[in-house]
C-alpha cells in the first residue's frame, strides 16, 4: 500500500506540486512579500504544476512505452491519472478565477502569459505548433524548464503583492538567477536518465552533444562553483550572518555531490526523489536561512 501510493505521489508528479509551493514559500520570506488571499495562489500553483508535468505522459495512458516504468503505470493506473487530472484542473480553475476576482496586476498577468505560451511550446502534444517546440534544439529544453520555474516561483508571487517597486532590484535579480540556475542544472541531470531514449530519437540535449563526462567537468561542475562563488558574494554584499549563508551552501554541495554519481545507472525513482529532492532542499534551507 506504501509502494503504491508513493508510485502515485512521484510517478503523478504531486511531489513537483509541493516543491513549487515550497519554493513560492522560499521566495515570500527571502523578498518579505505580504501576499493577499495566499491560500487561492497556493490553491492554484500547485495542481498547475501537477497539469504541467503530467501532461508529458497523459498519452502513456492509451499508448505506453512498455520500456518505460513510468509510462506503463500511467497505462495501468489509467483510471486514477484521469481522475487526478480532472480534480486538479479544477482546483487550479476555482483557486485562478477566485484570483482574478480578488484582482491581480498587470505584470503578474503578463508574465504568467508568456510563462503560459513557453510551458505549452515544450510540449508537443498540438501539432499545428510542432515547428515552434522548444524541446526539439535539445540545448533549449533545460532553458525552457529553468525559464519557466524561475517565473513561476520568483515573478509570480512578487507580482501577487505587489511588490515590484518596493523590493530590492539586486535581491530580486538574486532570487530569479539563483532559482533558474538551479533549475537548469537539475533539469540538464535529469537528461542523464533519458539519454538512450533521446539520443535515438535524435533530440540533441548536452548530455548527448558532449557526453556524460564533458557535460560534469565543463558544464556541471563550473556552474555549481559560480553559484556557490555568487551566492558567498552576494550574501557579503547583503551582510547575511555566516549561518545563514552556511544554510544555502548546503543545497549547492548536495548538487555537486548527485552530479558526481549519476555515471552509473539509477532506477526512475532515483532522479524523481534524489535530484527532484534537491529543489525541495534548496527551499527548506532558503526558508531556514531567511528565517535567522
């Protein structure tokens, strides 16, 4: 009974849900955002990024990779995928249009407009729109996701309070960098798992251009250390206490230390709770540190 709800938890992508509204949570406190009506954000954000990830396999449900152990369960639990997308495309409905009548900004409509217009170019379930996905350049499709997370848990909740004038531009800058750097890695580590599946289907992610190696030693690890370099920077810039700039390392080693290990090869569920986990991490200890 444990095995098959965690399947359903992880494999449904319902712990992406709640490392968005864990991330939303980070943001809020590091940027000191009084949001109004929160609850209805939350009430929306978090069966939103639900929909976003689920629909990468909602066609497993009548057409499964039997290759695939997340694609099978899909197939064989169809009735219940059906059934959690239903329930959270209704709650991200009531949670948005109870926003909208609450009244939101400008800004916070345009950036989850175009936010929007790049989650649907990532997939490419519409045909007619084919020629303008963003995951067919390969190198774009990290970008995408990094893009896409970085607005959502950054702009968004900025936006909601109304905040954008009175904030910090270096804070917030800060926050958007540090949020979409950390998502593109995690997301470029996540390729590892699908690099047969891509390099077959000839979609050209980095892990595929240069290989695992080249991809840790000239991509992986520079990145991890620029983080970490701008993150102490930042934080003497700011005059944060040591504890809490000790509390947001802890995230960066943890990704230096995944990323050394993925040459061997690991089960689906080792990069949805390990690697996936990292963003979770990466929260809690931003929360933590805010919080000093």
């Amino acid at each position: 009974m444990i095995k098959k709800m965690a399947k359903w938890f992880f494999f449904s992508n319902f712990f992406m849900g709640t490392i968005g509204l864990a991330l939303s949570v980070e943001t809020t406190i590091q940027l000191h955002l009084l949001i109004d009506h929160r609850w209805l954000y939350y009430l929306w954000l978090c069966p939103s990024i639900v929909l976003f990830y689920m629909l990468a396999y909602l066609p497993s449900c009548e057409n499964p990779k039997y290759g695939n152990e997340r694609s099978v369960w899909y197939y064989v639990n169809r009735r219940t995928v059906y059934l959690s997308f239903t329930l959270c495309l209704l709650l991200a409905i009531i949670g948005f249009t109870r926003l909208l009548a609450y009244g939101v900004s400008w800004p916070f409509l345009l950036t989850l407009s175009l936010t929007a217009i790049m989650s649907i170019l990532y997939y490419d379930h519409l045909p007619m729109l084919s020629r303008y996905n963003l995951r067919k350049p390969g190198w774009t499709k990290c970008l995408t996701i990094g893009i896409v997370w970085a607005n959502t848990v950054t702009l968004l909740p900025l936006f909601l309070a109304h905040a954008y004038s009175t904030v910090d531009i270096g804070l917030i800058t800060w926050c958007y960098v540090k949020n979409f750097m950390f998502f593109t890695i995690t997301a470029i580590l996540f390729d590892v798992k699908d690099y047969e599946e891509d390099f077959n289907q000839n979609l050209k992610t980095l892990v595929v251009r240069i290989g695992y190696r080249n991809l840790l030693g000239k991509v992986i690890i520079p990145l991890v250390l620029l983080g970490i370099f701008s993150l102490i920077a930042f934080s003497y810039y700011m005059n944060y206490r040591w504890t809490s700039i000790l509390m947001n390392l802890i995230p960066y080693v943890a990704l230096l230390y995944t990323a050394c290990g993925l040459y061997r090869s690991r089960s689906i569920f080792y990069y949805l709770i390990l690697i996936d986990g990292l963003l979770l991490l990466k929260a809690i200890c931003g929360i933590i540190a805010a919080s000093q």
